[in-house]
C-alpha cells in the first residue's frame, strides 16, 4: 500500500536532486497513482513519476502527465510527442542537449527510441550537415 504524503515527500526530493527542481503532484495525479494497481515494485512507481515530471511542463504534475501502461500504437504516439516536447526545448528555449536528453536517458527516465526521435527532428531540420547539429542542439566545445 503506497503512503501517499510520504512517498510524495521522498519523491519530491529525490526528483528534484536528480534534475535540479521539484514539482508538485496534484490531488487528481495522485488519485491515478492511488487507484492504479501496480503490477510491479517501487521501482516501477518511481519509473512513472520520473516520466511524469519530464513530460509535465509546468511546475505541477497533472493527471495527464502520468502514464501508465501502455497499448504499442500509444507508445509510439507517446514517444513521437515526448521527442517532439524535448526537441523544443533544446530549440526554442536553448536549453542543451545534455541537460534535456543525454542525462535523463542515462537515467533511464527516456527510452532509446525517444532519443533517436529527438536526433531525427534535429537531423530533418538540419538537412544533413554535421556541424549544424552543435549548435541546434545547444552542444558547445565540441569539434
């Protein structure tokens, strides 16, 4: 049995350690989490709230940031729009790929398709050329 205030507690600092910030989860988010029955461990809770707080936007996590198991055809869909979300934070907000991207697939909080989905809209819009890439992606010292 989960104890909500608890777990949203040690939640919140680890998260927020691990990315730099920290987000709330709201009453309706957290009622999804309570009403889901958790095939797996702790580890699978925490695997969803870390997915939660990157693809929430704002600084609280909504009901609709949370996902739970999923069909193949919704995954992929997920996985266009997590890409796409990323992509445009690197592009319009100049945050860098490594703080966006790299850190959170090495922390196993983005999948592998996901990433090569972010490089592809990178490679799209680039039209080809390798050094484009850098500075698209907001990657500096490297050449």
């Amino acid at each position: 049995m989960l104890k909500p205030e608890k777990d949203r507690q040690r939640k919140k600092g680890k998260t927020g350690k691990k990315y730099g910030t920290s987000k709330k989860i709201n009453q309706e988010a957290l009622a999804k989490l309570l009403n889901y029955d958790f095939p797996g461990n702790i580890r699978e809770l925490e695997k969803v709230l870390n997915r939660a707080f990157i693809l929430s936007e704002k600084e609280e996590i909504r009901p609709e940031d949370i996902r739970l198991r999923l069909e193949e055809e919704e995954e992929e869909e997920e996985e266009e729009e997590v890409a796409s979300r990323l992509f445009r934070e690197i592009t319009v907000k100049g945050k860098s790929f490594w703080d966006v991207v790299y850190r959170p697939f090495i922390k196993r909080d983005l999948k592998r398709s996901e990433v090569k989905e972010v490089i592809r809209l990178g490679l799209q819009q680039i039209a080809g050329s390798y050094k484009d890439p850098l500075t698209l992606f907001n990657i500096y010292g490297v050449m």
